[in-house]
C-alpha cells in the first residue's frame, strides 16, 4: 500500500515521508491510500486519522 498526501490547495499528490519529516502541519493536507501498483485508491481522500485507522484495519486483516 502507498499512503500519499496533498496540501489542501494543492492538486498533486506526493509520497508520504513521514509524520516526523512533514514540512507542514498534518491537519493541512489531505491523504489518500493506493494499491501498491498505485491503480487502485483503498481510501479515498481524507483527514490523517480516517486514513490510517482504514490502513490498520486493512494490515491486521491482511496478516491474519
């Protein structure tokens, strides 16, 4: 899975580098969660804690 982000006015998604490495406050941008061959979105557009909440679930369901 690929998780991207975008600042609000922004139109290009880029690749999330980490919480940590993020030049901007989270609560700006919006992210968006893809298939690993990036054709598919799992999660469409949204605030940081909606997307990774689905992430997680997808991991746990994934490996269990």
């Amino acid at each position: 899975m690929v998780l991207q982000y975008k600042l609000k006015t922004e139109i290009r998604w880029k690749k999330y580098p980490g919480k940590h490495k993020l030049k901007f406050p989270v609560r700006e941008c919006e992210f968006r969660l893809l298939s690993e061959d990036k054709k598919k979105i799992l999660v469409n557009p949204g605030k940081y804690d909606k997307v990774m909440k689905r992430f997680r679930q997808i991991e746990f369901f994934k490996h269990h």
